[in-house]
C-alpha cells in the first residue's frame, strides 16, 4: 500500500511538470475541464496545485473516491462541460479565474443557455512567485458582476 501511494506521488509530480509548465490559465482550464468531461482523474491530476497535490495523489493510488472530484453540483457542471468557457480574468488574490457554466435553479447550466445564476468557474493559482504553472485550487461560484469587474490582465 505505501509503495502503491509512493509509485503515485512519483507519476504525479513528473507528470506535472512536463504537462503544466508555462502553459496559459484558459489552456490549463481547458485540460482539466477536458479530464472532468471523460472522468479521467488522470488528465486532472498533472494541473493540481500544491495544496491539492495529496488530494490528487490518493485518488490516483486509489485511496480516495473519484467521487469526491465528479459528484455534486461541481462535479455535474464539470462532468457535463459544453466546451465552451469565458475568458480568464483575475481577481486581487492573483487567482486566474474561468467560468464554463451557470449555476442554474435546476442545476448547472452552460454558459450560452440563457439561464440565471452565478457562474461556476475554474480557479487556478501560482504556488509562489517564482512558480510559472498554473494549478488546480476549485471550481468556486463567482457572481458575474464580480467576473465584470476582475482585471483582464496580471
């Protein structure tokens, strides 16, 4: 079992660096939404952040339900991703946030459906300064107006 956990840690952190570095915030959303999509844990794992890099090596060793990344409403939004995505902006914690869905009375709808809600976006960070990968923190709900006033641009 701890070898199981070790073989995975190893795998997730060269997969890491080779897949994440210096990639842009929509390509690396895109990725992870694209993992979501196929429910591939795989295809996620390699955009983690630090602080979710345990998380993702215990479902790739098999010691964490994949469920806990593809159930609820997160999950759903995620899961059923149209391929469609708004544009990366930043909000004042540095965080590149990528909405890809609407929180709607039913649940998750895409973002051209016309449906009311918040947006349900991608949020990614950078570890530290000196980090040039962009990681996999959540997808967190984001009012549109707070989308609308977040800064285009680092």
């Amino acid at each position: 079992m701890k070898l199981k956990a070790l073989t995975a840690c190893a795998l997730f952190a060269t997969v890491t660096a080779a897949t994440a570095q210096d990639q842009t915030p929509g390509s690396v959303a895109s990725a992870i939404l694209n993992g979501y999509a196929r429910q591939d844990v795989t295809m996620i794992a390699p955009y983690s952040n630090e602080t979710n890099a345990n998380f993702f090596a215990r479902l790739l060793a098999g010691d964490e339900s994949p469920s806990e990344l593809f159930d609820g409403t997160r999950g759903e939004a995620g899961t059923g991703w149209d391929g469609k995505s708004l544009a990366v902006r930043y909000n004042d914690r540095g965080q590149a946030i990528i909405p890809f869905a609407i929180e709607a009375a039913n649940g998750p709808a895409g973002l051209f459906s016309g449906a009311d809600g918040r947006y349900m976006a991608i949020v990614l960070t950078l570890d530290g300064p000196q980090d040039t990968s962009w990681g996999f923190e959540d997808i967190n709900y984001i009012a549109r107006s707070d989308y609308a006033a977040m800064a285009e641009s680092r």
